[in-house]
C-alpha cells in the first residue's frame, strides 16, 4: 500500500514514518483530514483524541461526518476510516476532552510528535505551553474560519504568525499570563479573515462559517510538516 510513498521517500523515510508515534489532538475540519493524510503516508502509530459527538453542521468539511455518522464519537467513526486504510496500523481513539486537568493522562512524554488542532483558545494555549516542554516536535494548527482562498495557507514558526486572529489572541494571553512556549514549532495558518454573510437565527450559537477545502487544505499541510520533518532530507527542519 506504500509502494508509490517509497518510490518519492525511500525505504528510510518510511521506515521512520511506520515508527514513530504520533498522538493528535482535535479530529475536526483539520485534524481529521491531517488523520487520513497521516495514515495514507505511513504512519502506524497514532492517537486521535477528541470528545465531541458528529452532527449535521459537521458534514460540510470534516471527515467523519456523513448523515450515517451523525451521533457517534468522531474518534469512533475516524479509528474505523484509517483501519480500513491500513488494518495493521496501531490506531488508538481517546473520546477525551484535553484541558489542564487531563493532560497529564496523556503522557505527552511518550511521543514523538504532538499536533494540535483543537479550537478552545484557553485549552490549546496550554496544550502549546504542555508540548512544548516535551522533546516531542510539536506543531500547530491556526484557525481555519473565515476563508475561501486555498493558496494563502501557508506554515510559519508561531512568533511569526501575521495576520491570523488566533495566533495574536494566543501570543495576548502568553504575554499576559507571562508564561512562554519552551522551544519554537511550526503553525499552519492564513492570512486572509473574511465576515460572516449570515447572521445566526435567534437563540442559535454564532459561529464562524468555514469551508472544507480550506480546512482539508490546512490538516494536509500539517500532515505535511511532520512528513517532510521525518523525511532524512529535512531531519533539521
């Protein structure tokens, strides 16, 4: 299943790839598809955490939300998807939310890699500070809302993020809070933030309205970081 992956990496890449273990926070519109990128390019070890049930509103751009899913564990229907794309792989699914008071449970330590792509501005700002303080490479995803143009999405190391509201409201509450990100990492993200055309109805949550090639787009490019991370040509990436 990885013949067309060995012939562009080579058979060191892969190996690496098939041995790390790789634990990802948030299976939503980015992580899930980050997931699949994942798992298609070699990974046999990953953990996909994530707490949240499918419904409608989610078949618009992640994943696991089909209108035969709605109701299930997004970890559940998504384990499923990437043993039928690799039966071997080790695929451990954790209907967990991550906060302050559950991330030791995960045993951060025990990685090699860290992804986040979780929305809550106050849990991943300490999933950031957590992973951080690890040796695991640790990369991240910014918001991923209010876009339509897939040729802005672009990687930056965090500090230099531009343009990208939660990568500012995150570097406020660091600054504020005068605790700091232990090492740098990579961030996915866009510059381009457009408005809503669409109020909610009354009595409805307000949310910002996304799109899946956007949000696709960005789970690949941060599948991409830890790939190419990996490959022995970019090892000092």
């Amino acid at each position: 299943m990885n013949s067309r992956t060995r012939l562009l990496l080579g058979d060191e890449t892969l190996q690496r790839l098939s041995s790390v273990r790789v634990i990802l926070f948030g299976v939503g519109g980015v992580g899930s598809w980050c997931a699949e990128a994942l798992v298609r390019s070699g990974i046999c070890h990953l953990t996909i955490v994530d707490s949240d049930v499918v419904c409608a509103s989610n078949i618009n751009r992640q994943l696991p939300a089909t209108t035969k899913t709605i109701g299930r564990p997004k970890v559940e229907v998504l384990r499923e998807r990437l043993l039928d794309i690799n039966p071997s792989a080790d695929i451990q699914a954790l209907c967990q939310v991550y906060d302050a008071s559950t991330s030791a449970s995960f045993r951060l330590d025990t990685y090699d890699y860290i992804i986040d792509a979780i929305d809550s501005l106050k849990d991943k700002a300490h999933l950031i500070l957590t992973a951080t303080s690890t040796r695991a490479t640790f990369f991240s995803a910014m918001g991923a809302a209010l876009k339509t143009d897939p040729s802005r999405i672009t990687t930056a190391e965090f500090w230099k993020v531009r343009g990208c509201p939660l990568a500012a409201a995150l570097r406020r509450r660091f600054r504020s809070e005068k605790t700091f990100p232990q090492k740098k990492f990579q961030c996915v993200f866009s510059e381009e933030v457009l408005k809503n055309r669409v109020e909610p109805a009354a009595g409805e949550e307000r949310v910002n309205g996304s799109l899946v090639h956007i949000t696709a787009i960005c789970g690949f490019t941060l599948a991409s970081l830890l790939i190419r991370h990996a490959d022995s040509s970019d090892a000092s990436m």
